[in-house]
C-alpha cells in the first residue's frame, strides 16, 4: 500500500470471527501478502520475531524464554513465528492455561518440518490461508456483483463499464502485493523478478533443510516449468518433461516432488484442488490437481513477460488471466466459507472453476478473456451441467458462470448461464 492508508482484506472478518471462538488464529500465506498489516489492525500488542533491533533481540529472547515472548495486552501478535518454532507450543500450552478465546494471533511465511514441533495445536490453533490481494480489495474491481448473490439467488443485471485489454494485462503482471499498488508499470516488472531473486537467493537458504539449500539451480529450473503451465494439470512427469526441455537436464520425479512440498511450504505455489459430488455419481472424474504459482504476477516474471508482451501471446494471456480470476476466486470462497475446485472427467469435460459451499451447494465458472469467446463457453457449461444431472438430478449446480474480462455488464443470458466481468467482482 503506498502509505499509510490501509486497504481492507477479506480475511480481516474471518480473523475476528475464528478470534472469537478459538485461542489462537495462524495467518499463513506467501511473504509481502500483508498478513503483518491485516493483524495489526487487530492485535493490541506485537511481538516481532523478524525485528533487527538490538542484533535480534527478539528472536534471541524467544529462544532462550517463549513465554515472555506471548506477554503482552490480548489479542496479541507474533509476526513471523516459524523463525523459533518452540514459540507453537508455547502458544498452545498458553491457551490451555488461560482457557479463553481471542488469546494470540500467529503469522507465518513458511512452515516448520513437522518434527520442529511438539503437538498439532488442534483445538487450540486455528489455521487460515492469506492469499495477496484480490481486485476487490486492490480497488481494481467495483463490487457490483457478489459470488454470495448467485448462491442466493439475489443477483440483479447492471452495467459495469468498459475494461481495456492493457489494463487487464498491467494487473496480471502488477499481481496483488499491497505495498506495490499505484508504483506503475515498471516498478511491477521489476517486482516480480525480485520476489522470485529474493526467495532463491535468500529465503531458501533460511530453511532447515541442507539438501534443498544445494539445489537452487533445479528449484529455479522447476518455477519457471510451474509458470509455463499455470492454470494446468500438468502431472510430476510433465514438468520433469518440461525441465529437460528447456534446459537440457535431468530431473527425478521424486526430486520435483520433494521440491514441490519446499514450494508449498513457503507458500509459493497452490493447488486447485479436483471437484468431486458429495452425493452418489457414476461419473469417474480426475484426481489431478490444477497447478498455481500464489500469484500470477510470479508467473510473468519468470517467463519474462511484461503487459506490452502479454498482448502479442494471447495464448498466454489467456492462462494468466485465468490465474488471477482463480486467485480471486479462491479469496471470495474462503469469505463464504467454501473451497475454489476444477471439474475434469474421463470424458475430457472441463469447468476452469467450481466454488464449493460447507452446505454442498456448488457454482460452475468458464474464465474467459472476450466477449467472442461467451458463447463456446455457454454451451460447455451447459453440456456439462446436462451430463451431470442426467446422471443424478442431486449434483445440479447452483448456478452456471462465465467470467470475462472484456465484457461492459453482468447479466443473466437467456439459456440461464451468468455472465460476470472479474472487475465487478466481490465475495
């Protein structure tokens, strides 16, 4: 955020609700996401872990004694708690002995080993996943139409204004990091690459892991192969294809695997993971997950793509348009406490993306760049939806979507099917 105006976050209500009933609240997500920022707005004390004054200090005094560390007025906060991973349990023994809710808020860019800590901190510590920012939050989309509306069956057709192609392009490659807002075009390249510079030069090298810290070369080599099939199933296999390809070395399947867990434990990439019916159904649907860097603007820079480049491949574009739709999908579900899904069959059938409800509701999304491509997109939603409730009228989805950059309204076409433009967008 340029200043030191804060922009509102959609985890912020999530915080204070988990608050409410729970010890503890753990923020997770990639580093620059503004965890830090949405707690304070909450905490009533801090305790920096990460703070450099007086030569860490901090750090020092939470290894030599957790439990000054958790003092302070409630909720209080410790920002970047995996630094010294004994501070979990001292927050989980903590929570035990005062027995109220609303106690400590915990926030993490990365995740210990599991053998660092003691216990779970089940029942005590509630886990939630903070993501960079959606367009929502950015300013960057209205808020005219709500996910919530579909579901309830409220949405009303309005207008939303026009969206240029460029402007689309600029957003994917700016991403939604809050302290990079506003800075311009060539500030947002150069941001990329030193999200990407930092996390291979530095913080990898902050792991407790030696046998990841000698292979940097091959983590790099495995991100840019991610980037190259963003918004894909793309398997283990495929990427060690992909790696040799590009680079002419060899990589074992267990190698990209062991890397791939590094990645999700510091938060850089996120998986889609595959719809399936809760209710009986023949239809043998795939496992696979759809891959993700945490934002797409990570994407653009290892693949060196800046806006003006984005235009001339619109294949490309195509992808990094729809990671950034599904980032903020994946924000919008988590509001109304639902999980972002893809739909993929034996019968090659696709949905980019399927918002799922706690209650079992669920809503089909295409993710589209032009209004040309609206109606192919129409006609496989509604396909789709044919096989599905021919097979079992139970799985009928609540509603059938089309997100499309370049479209100027929101509006229900006559087949039924939504189509929303992603900067009118909200939970």
């Amino acid at each position: 955020m340029n200043g030191n105006t804060y922009l509102p976050r959609v985890v912020d209500s999530i915080i204070a609700d988990r608050l409410s009933w729970k010890g503890a609240v753990c923020v997770e997500g990639p580093k620059w996401c503004g965890k830090t920022r949405s707690c304070i707005e909450q905490a009533k004390s801090t305790f920096l872990v990460g703070d450099p004054e007086g030569n860490y200090a901090n750090r020092n005094l939470a290894e030599l004694s957790p439990l000054l560390a958790l003092q302070g007025e409630t909720p209080h906060l410790i920002d970047e708690w995996q630094e010294v991973p004994s501070l979990w349990d001292a927050v989980r023994m903590e929570v035990d002995r005062r027995a109220e809710n609303g106690q400590f808020m915990l926030t993490g860019s990365s995740s210990p080993r599991k053998k660092t800590t003691i216990h779970s901190g089940t029942g005590r510590i509630t886990k939630l996943r903070m993501r960079s920012m959606s367009l929502f939050e950015s300013k960057d989309s209205s808020g005219s139409v709500s996910i919530r509306s579909l579901f309830d069956n409220t949405f009303e057709s309005c207008m939303t204004g026009s969206v240029e192609l460029a402007h689309l392009a600029e957003l994917i490659v700016r991403g939604g990091w809050p302290g990079i807002l506003g800075y311009g075009e060539h500030a947002y390249i150069a941001n990329g690459r030193d999200y990407i510079r930092s996390f291979l030069s530095e913080d990898l090298l902050k792991l407790d892991d030696d046998k990841m810290r000698r292979d940097i070369r091959k983590i790099e080599y495995l991100l840019a192969s991610l980037a190259r099939n963003e918004s894909t199933t793309a398997t283990v296999a495929s990427l060690c294809r992909d790696i040799k390809a590009a680079t002419n070395t060899e990589v074992k399947e267990d190698t990209v695997n062991d890397y791939l867990k590094l990645l999700d434990r510091c938060f850089l990439i996120e998986n889609q993971e595959p719809f399936t019916f809760s209710s009986r159904s023949s239809r043998r649907l795939k496992l696979a997950p759809k891959r993700h860097l945490t934002d797409p603007s990570l994407s653009c820079a290892l693949l060196s793509l800046t806006p003006s480049k984005l235009m001339k491949e619109l294949e490309t574009f195509g992808f990094m348009f729809e990671a950034m739709a599904e980032r903020d999908l994946a924000i919008y579900a988590s509001a109304l406490n639902g999980r972002l899904c893809h739909y993929q069959d034996y019968g090659n059938k696709e949905i980019d993306a399927v918002i799922e409800l706690d209650d079992g509701r669920w809503g089909a999304f295409e993710i589209k760049i032009g209004a040309n491509q609206i109606d192919k997109a129409a006609d496989n939603l509604l396909n789709i939806n044919k096989l599905i409730t021919t097979d079992n009228p139970d799985n009928s989805p609540a509603f059938l979507a089309i997100i499309c950059g370049l479209s100027n309204a929101a509006y229900r076409r006559e087949d039924g099917v939504y189509v929303l433009p992603l900067t009118a967008l909200k939970p």
